[in-house]
C-alpha cells in the first residue's frame, strides 16, 4: 500500500519561496519540494519529538528521500505588500522599503496528498505518524497545517492537480510547464539535510550539495465541482503598512470542533463540555506578561462588542458575567476567567478564557470572530496584535502546569487582596486569603494551613510589576500586589480539575495559583 500524508493548511494560504528565489519575486513553490518536506520533518523530530528513536527516524529519512507524488488542491497565487523603515528613514524622513508576501490561497477544507509509491515498515510508519501529528507548519511559518499519515489511500479532492516526477523526454501533455523541485541525492546525505543556508551559500554554492532538481509535470485535473461545493473565493488582504512578526508557539487545533463550527451561532445556552478557549497571538513579542490584566480586559471588550446586543444583553452570559436580569452574575466566579501565558522571554504568547460553567455558542462565536487586539488609549498597546482561536474544548486544554494536585500552591500572577487595605499588610493577606479562595470554592478555606508571603517572585511568574488599571471605572486598585505560597491540609484538586484563583482581578488573569510539584518544595 502507498504511504500517504495529508496536509491542511488551516488559514487556507501557503507560504513558501522556493530555494535560489527571492521573496520579492513573487513565486510560491507548489508542490513543496520533497527537500522541504524532508527538512521540516527532521525539524520536528528535534524540536518537538527527540524521544523518538534515532537509527529509526534516520532510516525514514533515507526511505522517504524517493521523490513522491502530489495532489495540490485547488488554489490561486495572491499576495500582500508590507513596507518596512528602510536604513535610511529617520524620525524626520521617512523612507520605506516594499516587501511582497506572496502565497497559495485555498480552500482549509481540502488537504494536499504527498504520496510514496511504497509501504513502510510498521515501525517507521509509527514514527512518520508521530512526525506528522507534531508538524506545526510546512513551507513558512505562517503556513499554519495540520498533517496526518492516511492509513489507506485516499481521492483527491475535486480539482486537484496531480503532479508526478517525470523526465525530460515525456512529454505526456506540452501545454502545462513542468516544474523543478529541489530533491535529495540518494543516498541521503544528513549532513547538508541539516546545514544551514548561509553556510553552504558562502561556499560560493546556490544549492545545497547532496540535492538535485527532479521535473514535475501535471499528469491529470480532475473536473471542476459543481459551483455550491467550489472553494469560497479567497481574496488577498488589502495592502497595509505594518511590521509582521511570526508566532513562537505551534497552533492546535480544536480537538471536538472547529472555530468554523461556531460562526453566526445563535445559540445562547451554555455548553458545560466548552470550559476552555484558546486563542494564539501572531505577534508575541508585543505584549509583555506584566500587562495580563490590561490585555484581557481588552480581549473581554473585543468579546463583548462582538456579542449582538451585549449594551442591553438581558440574559444569562458567562463571558460577560452577567445574570439573566443585566447584573452581575452571582455563580462562585465560575463565570469567564481570561488568563494569559507567557513564553521564556516574559512574552503572552497565548490567551485563555476558561468558564467552569461553560460557554454559549454565540459566545465562542464572538471570540472567533475576534481577528486583533489593540488599545488606543496605551501607546505600548497602541498597535494591533493579530490573535485567533486555536482550540475549543474542555478543562483539557488548560496549561498542564496549573493543574493538578498538590498541597502546596504558588502564585503565578500576583494575589491582590479584597477589601480595604489595613496596616499591617502581611495580616491583612493572612485574612482576606481564606475569604477569597471561598468566593470560588465554598468551605475551601477550612483546608488551610498555612499561609506564606514570598519576599521574591517564584521562578515561574514574571517578577516585575504587573499593570494596574481601574476595575471597576470607580474603584482604583491600591492595595499592592503579593506572591504567596498556600499550604492545604490535604492534597487539594481544584473543581473538574480546572484552576486555583482569587482576589481582585482573578477573572483578568491576576491571583492565579499553580500546584507546586514536590521537587520545587524546600527540604
């Protein structure tokens, strides 16, 4: 049987520029060249899957070095123009230089088939399938793709064109150019699969040795479908004049529902089995952690104001936390929770709204239609931020480092007390914690036992100072912030295995605790 993998790309565009091109020439290499797919499946077996046997994954690579065959989708070729300050732009002349992205658009719904006229060894077919499933994109990496290895053949979708290697003398069909797609020598040389570009470049060579160009040419189209099953027309984005940075972190995705599945919901009843929502940030780099609470407070106004009606909303939401009659709702906090995760450069890289009650379709369907963040009132926020929905589902997509059990909890965020201030500070944080965990978590207090302020930060928040803001409008926060350290009585798991939060804030990512795991507690 052939061995088959097939991609989607989950934005619907492809972005690559084939070896020896600039980007500014506006050609995107489709089919992708079996010397690509071969580099980023090494890529993936270091970065993300190094558990898997090394002789193993070698042999793969020598197996798959065989050019395959493709099944591209149907698509056209669009692009976008960004400018960027140029050397010579100054704070008194501007000068900008033109950067064309160019890209494949498709349809998401209809993958690329790569195709070896072979089968594999079961244990070389475990591995490509680990591969596969961990592959966050193909190309560039705003190709964003989900991969997975068929375990039987599959059709290609209607209109797809198949492209095969072929040779100079076959000249099945004159009227569609072939194309040359850089392909490893075989044997495979490991050695230049991993070199760098700008290593064998200052050899003086334009193509990494060990490769060759193998001709493709489209053997078969199959017909076009019926126009209400044709691809949606994808049209490029208008020109803008704005930086573009790429995502750090790989995108899931939804592993019940996709994002699609919710758009024009009407639905309004809160779906208990819809706890979590993830949303990834295109520009990590922009967002510092410290600003939590200023970028989830934006992030629930983006929400609100997608929601219809939400100035006279009269009816039950937990993501704007309000009761059937407008008020705020009276449910132990187990309404809408929007956290934020940071990366190892104190970056968010990623929002979370978690709803113990869950959320309304209508409601999910307001934060996937959420495409950027920004505040024009901050100058640091000032810029927009691309941001977009990357999973739906249960408490199984929170952060597997704030859940858990423990007896010993840690803030991650800092803890700010309820009520109104008193002197004596430390005493003041020894009372109001217990009354805080209740609010969530009736009688939680009971199972106290200790309560510990932390002269520093723990090693896994960010230290600094979080932003403070007005929450609400009237009241201004004025009680400082705290990193404390918990002691329960017993092992404690918080409800349905979600979160541990209190205090002020805790719905804006603040007062988030973290179970500590018994190498990080002191002797």
């Amino acid at each position: 049987m052939p061995t088959t993998v097939s991609v989607t790309f989950i934005l619907g565009r492809y972005h690559a520029t084939p070896w020896a091109t600039h980007v500014n020439e506006g050609q995107v290499e489709l089919p992708p060249s079996p010397w690509r797919i071969l580099r980023a499946l090494y890529a993936v077996w270091k970065e993300r899957r190094p558990d898997l046997d090394e002789t193993t994954v070698h042999d793969l690579l020598h197996r798959l070095a065989e050019p395959p065959q493709f099944d591209v989708p149907d698509h056209i070729l669009a692009h976008t123009r960004h400018y960027y300050p140029d050397l010579t732009s100054t704070s008194s002349k501007k000068s900008s230089d033109q950067i064309i992205d160019t890209f494949a658009a498709l349809d998401p719904r209809q993958p690329l088939l790569i195709t070896w006229p072979f089968d594999l060894p079961p244990q070389q077919r475990h591995v490509l399938e680990a591969l596969c499933k961990a592959l966050p994109y193909l190309g560039r990496s705003e190709s964003l793709c989900t991969a997975e290895l068929l375990s039987e053949s599959a059709s290609p979708a209607p209109g797809s064109q198949q492209w095969t290697p072929t040779t100079v003398d076959d000249d099945r069909d004159r009227n569609t150019p072939p194309r040359k797609l850089l392909t490893p020598d075989q044997p495979l040389d490991l050695a230049a699969l991993t070199a760098r570009p700008i290593d064998w470049r200052r050899t003086g060579l334009l193509y990494p040795r060990g490769t060759h160009h193998t001709l493709y040419r489209q053997v078969q189209a199959t017909a076009h479908p019926p126009e209400a099953d044709s691809p949606p027309n994808i049209q490029p984005e208008p020109a803008r004049k704005q930086n573009t940075t790429t995502t750090e972190e790989p995108v899931v995705m939804p592993e019940a529902r996709s994002p699609s599945d919710f758009l024009s919901s009407s639905a309004t009843r809160a779906n208990p089995a819809h706890t979590v929502v993830r949303l990834d940030l295109a520009q990590p780099s922009r967002l510092a952690y410290r600003d939590t609470a200023l970028v989830t407070r934006m992030l629930h106004a983006a929400a609100a104001s997608k929601l219809p009606d939400h100035h006279t909303r009269k009816s039950l939401s937990n993501l704007l936390g309000i009761d059937d009659t407008g008020r705020n709702l009276r449910s132990n906090h187990r309404h809408a929770h929007l956290l934020a995760a940071p990366d190892s450069h104190r970056r968010i890289t990623r929002l979370i709204v978690w709803s113990p009650d869950g959320l309304a379709d209508d409601e999910i369907d307001a934060l996937c239609r959420i495409s950027e963040l920004r505040n024009r009132h901050i100058s640091r926020l000032r810029q927009p931020t691309r941001i977009l929905v990357t999973a739906i589902g249960g408490n199984e997509l929170l952060p597997p480092e704030w859940t858990g059990a423990s007896r010993h909890w840690e803030s991650v965020t800092p803890y700010l007390p309820t009520g109104h201030p008193k002197k004596d500070l430390a005493r003041y944080v020894h009372h109001r914690i217990p009354t805080d965990l209740n609010y969530t978590q009736p009688g939680l207090s009971d199972l106290l036992d200790d309560i510990h302020i932390l002269d520093r930060p723990p090693r896994t928040s960010t230290g600094g100072i979080f932003a403070r803001e007005q929450s609400p409008p009237h009241r201004t926060i004025s009680t400082g912030n705290f990193y404390v350290r918990i002691r329960f009585k017993k092992h404690h798991t918080p409800h349905r295995g979600g979160l541990l939060t209190a205090g002020q804030l805790s719905h804006y990512g603040l007062g988030l605790f973290r179970p500590l795991p018994p190498h990080e507690l002191n002797p």
